[in-house]
DNA sequence: ACCTGAACACCGTTCAAGT
DNA sequence: ACCTGAACACCGTTCAAGT
C-alpha cells in the first residue's frame, strides 16, 4: 500500500496522493485503505519517512572532511524530495519522527559532531537547517509542478515587478540584477555554506 | 471581499478559507467570487499581501543599527503571519510579487544596504532569510491549529523517539535534552542570528 | 473478523439562466 | 452586462452491510 501511494507520488506529486487515487492502484475502494492507515495525513507520514529511509547517508563521518561531507548529505536529501514532488510539504508541516528520519537526523548529528560543534548548537541548527532543505524543496516541487522553468521565473519576476512602480522600490530596481541571477542550485549551496558558516560563527544558545 | 477572506483566515486559519466560506461571509454563493478574483489560489496571493502590506516596516535603516533593525523587522513579519494562521504557506509555494510583499523586500534590502553587504550577497540573502521565516511562520500555524503546546511537542517527540530502538540513534538518544530544549522564540533568534552572522562571513556568490 | 459499497458532508469551478 | 443557482466532478471519512 506504501508502494502503491509512492508509485503515484512519483508520477503525479503529494496533490495526486488522493486516498481515492491509491485505492484504485490497489483495484479497491477509498475506504479500504483504512485498515491500514488512520487518515490520508498518517499515509503522508508513512511515505515521507520511506523516502527518507531511501536516502544514502554517504561514507562513516570523517572529522577532516565533516563539512563536505554535510553538504553533500544535504543535496543528495534535496535529490530525493525532488524524485517525490512536493512530499517536502510533510516534514515542514510536523517534526518527523520515523525511523527513515531518525537515521537521516542521527547521521547529520554525527557529521556536526565530528566537527566538534557544541551539542546544543548541532541540536538547534539541525531543526534550522532542516527548514531550509524542506522549503526549498517544496519550492522546487511547486516550479516542476507547473512546468516552470528557471527562465520562465526569472522573466515573471521581472514582469510583476515592472507593474510596479520603480521608484516606489529603488533597493529592488537597482538590485533586480542579482535577484534573478544564478541557478537554483547555486541559489542553494550559497544559503547552505551561509548557514554553515553561521553555525560556526555563532556562540551557542545560553543554557 | 478580501476584508471577508481576512476576517475567515484570522478566525479560522488558511484551510479554512474556502469560497463557500467567503461567499457565505458576503451572503452570497461561492460563484459570485468569480468576479474578483481568478481563483482561490489568487484570492489567497492577495490576502498574503494584503498581511505583508500591514507590517510595520521600523524606523529608517540606520547603518550603526542595521542588524537590531532588521531582526526586528524579522520578528515583525513573523507576527503578522502568527496573526494570520497558515498564510506563511503561501509565499513558500510561489515567489509573492505584490506591492506588500515587494514593500518589505526593499526595506529589507536597505537594511542590508545599510550595514554594507555586498550586492549579491544582500540579493541571494533575502531569499534564504526568507524561506527561514516563512517556514517558521507555517510550522507555529500547523502547530497552533492542532492546539499544540510547545510542552506538548517536546513530550510527543521524546515519546516517538523512546519507540525507536536507543542503541540505532546514539547521538539522537545523547542529545534528546538540547533537541528539546528552549522555546520556539529562542529558536527563532538563534537560527536569526546564525543567518545573519553566516551572511557577514561567506564570500560573495562569485557573478 | 475482516473488508468494502454506498453514502455523507464537504470541496473548487463552470455555465446556463436569470435580472 | 452583470451576477448567481444549480450542477459537475471531485475530495476524505464513516458505517452498515456483506463475506
């Protein structure tokens, strides 16, 4: 029945995961799915933590490579919410706390550790960093889901804001440059190298 | 009209903002709504900038305190958002263009003017500031609209997590106590803080 | 005891018919 | 020309009835 709901997630995204639309995979009715789950939101659960299961946690912590190891943990979670449009929307909406997540939260834990990062301030980025992963997955997932591409987004940026009146806004008219500029991708290991380096340059929280 | 979707999102929260809710609220049928707006989505992108148009944007960026100014411009937007439950959904699923939203973007962006950031730096900033604020603001909602309390999180996620096996998550299990610490304010200003202190030391995105 | 057909109480959106 | 009642095509969930 999981594979059934991530077969459709797969193919139509987390909108088309309809109790309805699982049900007919199975070639029965909406209501028999109850017997295995309490509602569509615990179905959710389940399939958010299958994928998360599903994502390579990489070689064992290396404290002389715990920062590229980090990054590159991160994008490869990014890869796998990308494969499974907009099931991103699940972990943002409550904490996750299955075993596929667990392992993903435990193995981020260790690579900060193995950075010597104070425990309180690895607890509180990774609820922080998580954030970031989530929404700019679900970012993503909402782009793909309307068939937009980059181009296509930077150009309606550009078209909305010439609506409005430049002089009203100088710091966005003089900045719109930089505001469209780049990739996705760049976009994102920009915002992760800055959170890095705040986690480093930033004392932990007071007890 | 949006006065009557304002009225039902801070009463009852975004899922509750239907065109039958709103056109009840007009004593009138949800067809009439037709008329204003394209649909619901659109209804909802204007009573996002009808909120972001509320906030309060502070005194004028002065460059000794640019960094005060623009954490509590940060707090500022949060609060609107916790007044108005679930509309932090909005911006996290498409780029907000309208004049509200566009208004806080430009003070923010003098802000970081202000406190002399380099122009790139300020432009792929306010995206990630962004997506960290949003995110916050949409998981309180989720959370207030279960009647969740901050205890009562922590309490069900120390829960969840005794049912998995202790000896699989060391470093989940040796960190449970800071996981589960402070409040979500105190959280809120230390990933604030760590963004902003990560943004003063990353190197530019090269152009 | 287990499964499910049919029904209930909702949705967003359309369009023909009314004023 | 403008507005809207009624209908269409969906939802999640429940529960009585079947096996």
């Amino acid at each position: 029945m999981l594979e059934a709901g991530l077969r459709v997630l797969r193919a139509k995204g987390i909108d088309a995961v309809t109790m309805r639309a699982v049900a007919a995979e199975l070639d029965t009715g909406p209501a028999s799915l109850y017997v295995y789950v309490a509602n569509r939101k615990d179905l959710l659960d389940l399939m958010f933590d299958a994928v998360a299961a599903s994502i390579d946690l990489g070689p064992e912590p290396d404290p002389t490579q715990w920062r590229e190891q980090l990054e590159a943990l991160a994008y490869r979670i990014v890869e796998a919410m990308d494969d499974h449009p907009g099931i991103a929307r699940v972990p943002l909406a409550n904490v996750p706390t299955g075993q596929g997540a667990a392992r993903v939260a435990d193995r981020t834990l260790a690579l900060l550790r193995a950075g010597d990062v104070d425990d309180r301030s690895a607890a509180w980025f990774i609820d922080v960093v998580s954030l970031y992963i989530n929404a700019t997955a679900y970012e993503t997932s909402i782009y793909m889901s309307e068939g937009t591409t980059e181009d296509n987004i930077d150009e309606q940026i550009r078209d909305d804001f010439a609506r409005l009146a430049a002089d009203e806004f100088p710091n966005l008219t003089r900045l719109m440059g930089p505001l469209t500029s780049g990739t996705g991708e760049e976009r994102f290991a920009f915002g992760l190298r800055l959170l890095i380096n705040g986690l480093l340059n930033t004392p932990p929280p007071p007890a």
